[in-house]
C-alpha cells in the first residue's frame, strides 16, 4: 500500500510525538537569571519575605524543575518558604524574632529550603503551590543594604513524563498494527 491507514497514521503520531518530547525532556531546559539591588532587613538572624509568591510548578507530575540560587553577600542567608510558615514568621513580634529560639531564622529546619553559605546557595526542587523567597541577615550590622541574586532553573522531564511517554508509544504501536 502507497499510503498509511487512519490507525496507523495516528499511531505513527503518536510514537513520533512521544519520542520527541521524551527526547527534549532528557535535553531539558535551563534558564539563568540575576536580580540586582534586592533590599535587605538589619534585624539580625529574622527573616523578611518577598510578597509575590514564586512562580509555581503546574507540571509537576510531569516535568521537574531544579532552582540553584546563589548571591554576592555572605553576610545573609536566604530560605524558601511555604504560605503557612510565610504567616508564622510575619507574625512575630520584634521581641520574639530577637529571642534566643531557632523559630525563624537560619536555624530553622521546617523552611523548604535553607541557604546559609553565599557560594554553596541553595538548592531547591520547584513544586506546585505558593511558595515564597525569604531574606535575612546573619550579623547585627548587614554589611550592605542590597543584594544582588543569581539563579538557575533546570527544567526535565520527571519519571512519570518518561512512564506516560512510554505509555503513548506503547498505544502508537497498537494502533500503527490494529487494521
């Protein structure tokens, strides 16, 4: 035969789809960005969040997406931060952000993410949701009032992308044989 059966036609779509976008999500993504004269807080080791959430990951099921974040101070420490821990820090007072507790600062551990170390950064795996970029400082006196940000997205495709990709090839094949 000189040409294709609907099945097949659409079956053959189906493979070559899924083999393209299996292919680009091994390739992945990546995008680089800086933000310049972000303004820091002077009350020592509290956190100061950003109003605007992070872009979320819809995809999440099907595409993952790696933050690397780093910055020109070392005097800071920046963490990421669900909406309910966001609520929990804005709503200390001054005197029990100056207290002796870990609530809040560097220290605490129930942040998505913590970055203590201006070269090292932080690493953090984007999920859907809100979440949001805290900023603190290490010192009683920052040794500046801005900070500049660098950061990296790394965009692939997820092991349930690759599961349901093969899933589709799978179906291609069935249909490119069903007459």
């Amino acid at each position: 035969m000189s040409y294709l059966h609907r099945n097949a036609k659409i079956g053959t779509g189906l493979i070559a789809l899924s083999v393209i976008i299996c292919l680009l999500g091994t390739i992945g993504f990546t995008t680089e960005e800086s933000v310049e004269g972000v303004p820091t807080p002077n009350v020592p080791n509290s956190v100061f969040f950003a109003d605007e959430p992070i872009q979320s990951n819809p995809l999440a099921l099907f595409v993952t997406a790696n933050a690397e974040v780093t910055w020109d101070r070392n005097d800071v420490f920046l963490v990421v931060a669900d909406a309910d821990k966001k609520a929990q820090c804005d709503g200390l007072t001054l005197i029990e952000q100056m207290g002796n507790n870990e609530l809040c600062t560097s220290g605490d551990n129930e942040f998505e993410a913590v970055g203590d170390d201006n070269q090292a950064g932080v690493s953090w795996n984007v999920k859907s949701g809100e979440y949001f970029v805290g900023i603190g400082t290490m010192t009683e006196t920052p040794d500046d009032f801005q900070l500049n940000i660098d950061y990296t997205v790394d965009i692939s495709l997820s092991a349930t992308g690759y599961f349901v990709g093969f899933i589709f090839i799978i179906i291609g094949y069935s249909l490119t044989r069903y007459e």
